[in-house]
C-alpha cells in the first residue's frame, strides 16, 4: 500500500476528511515500520520548541495547568466559569469531550505555512467567539463533528507529519487547549517533530498564551475589530475583542517574533490576518496603525478581501453583501503608507 492510500484509509477509519487538496506520490511504507521523517519533507529542518519543553518536564505541568482550568472555565476572555470537567458548558458549547471537524493536509494557507509539503490542518468543532458572518458556521456554531479523543489527536498530528505536512496547524483551538496539550505530549512520544501552528481568532486571555510559550512556534491570529463597541454586536456578545486581541498578539510577538523562514518554509514567528470588510467595518486603517506601532514595520502580514455575508450576514447590514470595488484597494493603501511590506 503506497502512504498515501495507508494515510487515506487510517482517516477513513476515523471517518475525517483526509489529504483533501494532497496530490503527491508517495513511496511504499507505513507508520511505526522506521520511516516516520524524523523532520518531514520541505521542513525548514528546525526542531519545533515544545520537544525542549517536553525533555524537561515543564510540557507536563503546562498540560496540568490548563487542565485545572476547565473546572472553572476561563480558559478564553468570555470567562464563563462553568464546570465543563463535570459536564457544564459555556458559550463555546463544549463541556469535556470535543470533537474535530476535518484535517487534511492543505495547501490553501499562505505561502510560507504551506511550504512543499503542506500544512497539517486540524479543524476543531465549535469556537469560543461565534461570528455572525463565520463562514464555517456548520463547525464553528453547530458544532458539526466526529467525538475524538485526545489519543485519535495525537494519532492525526503524527499521521499528518507521516503525510508529509510541514507543520501541525490547529484551527480554532482556543477552547480545547488542555486536549491539544495531552495530546502533543501523546504524538511526542510517538515521534511528532513538526511545529505547531496556533490558528485563532485571537480572542484569548494572556494567562494562556504564557501557558503556551514554548508550545507554539507560529501565531497566526485574526485581529478582525478595532473597536470592540463595534465587534460586540458581531460576535455574540464578546466584550472587549479588541482589548484582549491587541495583548494576546503583543504577547504572541513578544514570544515568537517576526516571522522566520528557511527553504521557504516558515518555522517560527507571528502572521496576523485581517479580514477587510464593507464600509471599513473592520478598522483596516487603525489596524495597520496598530501593527506598525506595537509589532514593527517587518511584521507579516495577510490582509484579506474574501469577505462574503455568510451565515447571520445578511441582518447585520452592512455587512449583507460583499466588498465594492476600490475598498481593498483603499485597505492595501493603508498598509502600504503605513509601511508594511511583508504581505501574504
Ligand atoms: S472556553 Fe468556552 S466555556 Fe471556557 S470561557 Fe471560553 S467560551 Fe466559556
């Protein structure tokens, strides 16, 4: 059986989304037979942090840490404070279990997380922030999924790298925290060896992101309001987005830094993505500001038109229809004068 078929059929078991997008040949083998890359092809090559954090024992008490969490919930800025170990759930709609929606090894991402090999894509179910214009609201508010376990985790980050992904890239993971961590610690000992990208809407509490310094190598956080007055009534109800995004991605930064690659491939740094919405909802302006003034003018940077009204849009005015035109191009003005340069 080539890789590809063992990977397929290993995620069909799992009944996920497997390799979508994935069209490289691969040679004979399969996991555990001595041929999981150590570093997987189109790999910067660098070792990803979390193996030192691991080595010394302090991976285990960050995983306790964010576990004890749970208990009294406030492992992101909506604080909810319920007992989700013993069944209670928040806004996010998940108590102790959770489930995954797809992964695949992807090639849609920036250029730099792509790299040859792809990225390791991992879509959690359910969010911690609910946009009524989220364009993935069959995951992210219903909550569409397959139930997994923190050990099916750890068996998709380590058949991803097997697949040739070039990086473990956790989608909304802001919520499920403590299962990603066991589950790291689980795939480490299986042979994990690639980074792990932390892909958020960049709604989190700095406590936790000091509990994932070390964890992370690539931030790749939404900043998606300036003004969280405004952001309030798009994102049911999260008091003070842009307060507590502006100190996570400082903090984000202040771990990782700018954005490193070798070989074309990204291996530690911050990305921050910026949906351009109409009638400049979104404050591309004052974000562009924000970046040069906190982050640097060498910050990466993706700044996004595919704004379209999904799911609640269409009562939400203006944001019932898409961009016109001239409003990314006045967006990517702003960028520009700002002096940004590093765009993806
Ligand atoms: S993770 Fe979920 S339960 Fe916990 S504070 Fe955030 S929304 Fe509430």
């Amino acid at each position: 059986m080539t890789r590809r078929k063992f990977i397929k059929a290993c995620f069909a078991a799992a009944g996920l989304t497997a390799l979508g997008g994935c069209s490289r040949t691969w040679a004979n083998g399969t996991p555990g037979q001595g041929n999981v890359p150590g570093i997987s092809r189109g790999s910067s090559g660098q070792r990803p942090s979390y193996l030192a954090l691991e080595a010394s024992g302090e991976l285990e008490r960050r995983e306790r840490a964010l576990w004890a969490k749970m208990e009294n919930c406030d492992l992101c800025p909506r604080r909810c404070y319920v007992n989700r170990m013993a069944g209670e759930k928040g806004a996010c709609s998940v108590a102790d279990t959770f489930r995954v929606a797809s992964t695949r090894v992807g090639f849609g991402e920036e250029r730099l997380i792509v790299g040859r090999g792809g990225t390791g894509e991992i879509f959690f179910s359910n969010c911690n922030l609910l946009c009524i214009f989220c364009q993935n609201w069959t995951n992210a508010h219903r909550g569409d999924g397959r139930p997994t376990t923190p050990t099916e985790l750890a068996s998709m980050m380590r058949l991803l790298q097997f697949g040739g992904a070039i990086n473990i890239n956790l989608i909304t993971p802001t919520h499920l925290t403590p299962h990603i961590v066991t589950a790291l610690r689980l795939a480490i000992a299986q042979g994990l060896s690639i980074p792990l990208i932390y892909n958020t809407s960049g709604y989190e509490t700095l406590e936790v992101m000091q509990l994932l310094d070390g964890i992370i190598d690539i931030y790749q956080p939404d900043f998606k309001f300036q003004d969280s007055n405004i952001a309030i009534r798009f994102l049911n109800g999260a008091p003070n987005y842009t307060e507590y995004t502006a100190t996570a991605i400082k903090e984000m930064h202040r771990q990782v830094g700018l954005l490193r690659e070798a070989n074309g491939t990204a291996y530690r740094g911050l990305l921050v993505r910026h949906l351009v919405l109409p009638e400049n909802l979104a404050g591309t302006d004052t974000f562009v500001r924000w970046v040069v003034s906190e982050l640097g003018v060498d910050t990466h940077v993706n700044i996004m038109a595919q704004f379209w009204p999904a799911f609640q849009s269409r009562y939400f005015p203006p944001l019932d229809r898409r961009l016109i035109p001239g409003e990314f191009e006045q967006a990517m003005r702003w960028a520009r004068e700002a002096g940004l340069h590093n765009f993806h």
